[in-house]
C-alpha cells in the first residue's frame, strides 16, 4: 500500500476494478474525457511505444496498458502530479511497462527519443489563459485547465516532435476549439483522419470532441459516429457504460 499525502485517496479504475490510481481533490482526479481518450486512441496490441502528454495522474497510460504489451510514456509538468503518477504505476505492478517523466512538453526531453512515438495522446488543458481574476485559486487546477504552462500550439507542436512518420495522435477537447485543432495538426503535418463528436443527449450541442491524426498522412477525414452519454431520462447510454465501467 503506497504512502498517501495530504488529501490524496485510492481509487479503483471504474473500468478495471484490478487496478487502483491515487487521487487528490484539490491536486488531480481523472474525469470522463480521460476514459473517452482512452477508449477511443489506436492503441498497438503487441509492442510499440505510447506517450501521453499532460499525463496528469498517469489515467491513461494506466488505462491503456490493458490494451497493449508496449512500453508506455506519461509527460507531466507538475511535480505533485508526476509523483503521483509514479506511485500509481508502482503499486499496480507496471514499473517495467509505463515510465512517469516529469517535464515541459515545450522543452525536449532527453528520455523521450524525437520521431520514436507510435502513438501519441493528450488530454490538454482546454482554456485559453484567464485574466488574473479569472484564475481558480488553486494553482494545481488552473494549470490542468487552463493554457498556463502550454498552449494548444505547443501541444500539437509536442506531438509531431515525439510521434514517427505514420504515426497516430489523439486529442481529446472542446468543439470551440476544433478549427483550431485541424489548422495546427495540418500546420505541424499531422493530418486529422478520425473524429468523433460527444453529446451529452440528443438534441443538445456537442460537448467535446475527439479526434485522431496521422504524422505525413494523406488528407481523408472520416467523421465517426456520435456518441450520447446520456438517455433521455438521465441514465447512461449503453456505449458509455461499455466505455466507463467495461461492459
């Protein structure tokens, strides 16, 4: 049993009850558009080498190493965070399989080889830097939030650094921002080939986007098939059980 601090909590993975993540809620807690990355990212069976930017807790190089006996990569910032992630990974037994790095997606990192990178994710933080006044109070949330420490240029220009040519990148993100997200990923040649719209219910606007993009790829976009959380009398749709809870 790892050594907790402060705030911080075990939690079962709701999609995976065999593994457990440490949580804090005043410093990180994954949320659903973690488990949607997760579900919706190419992910190699056999070998093959993952990096997850922004990792946060380590949710989704954890969740992934379900689907893959490649070795797995999460980038992280924030020293708290990172920390957290590695004892995550080592109280699950993934040492040998998933690798916590603390570091700057802006800045290249000695332990991350450039154009090495089968497949690429992040979960970015979402909003454009708020004026003072509209910072949260808690530093450790505005920075996942809020482009702080990186900006939505610097994410996808982290990307086309680490992923190989014919490599795939999936993003996870707000509808706001998708004419941003297909300028940058054809600037950085990282063409977008899948994208998936998220509902809350039928009949409402989309509330996040996920989209997939391949380095040096050819332009074919695919739209796929939309997918509401929610039925109509509040309760999960069958997708999204399947996708947060395994089944």
């Amino acid at each position: 049993m790892p050594e907790l601090v402060d705030d911080e909590r075990l939690d079962f993975l709701v999609s995976d009850e065999s593994m457990r993540i440490i949580q804090s809620p005043t410093i990180f807690s994954y949320s659903l558009d973690a488990l949607l990355l997760a579900d919706f990212a190419y992910v190699p069976i056999k070998k093959g080498k993952l990096l997850d930017l922004c990792t946060g807790n380590g949710i989704i190089p954890l969740l992934l190493s379900k689907r893959t006996r490649g070795n797995l990569y999460g980038l992280e910032i924030q020293e708290r965070l990172a920390n957290m992630a590695t004892r995550s990974v080592a109280m699950n037994n993934l040492s040998e399989q998933i690798n916590i790095i603390e570091g700057d997606l802006k800045q290249h990192q000695p332990k991350l080889q450039q154009s090495n990178f089968d497949v690429v994710t992040c979960n970015p933080p979402y909003f454009k830097t708020p004026n003072d006044n509209e910072k949260n109070k808690n530093e450790h949330l505005t920075i996942a939030r809020h482009e702080v420490c990186c900006s939505l240029e610097d994410v996808i220009k982290a990307c086309k650094l680490y992923v190989k040519p014919g490599g795939k990148v999936a993003l996870v993100h707000r509808p706001g921002r998708l004419v941003d997200l297909i300028t940058l990923m054809r600037e950085y040649k990282i063409e977008p080939k899948r994208l998936k719209f998220i509902y809350s219910k039928r009949g409402r606007p989309a509330i996040m986007i996920l989209i997939e993009g391949v380095r040096d790829g050819k332009a074919d976009l695919e739209i796929l098939p939309p997918l509401y959380l929610y039925n109509d009398d509040d309760t999960y749709t069958e997708e999204t059980k399947r996708i947060i809870y395994g089944f």
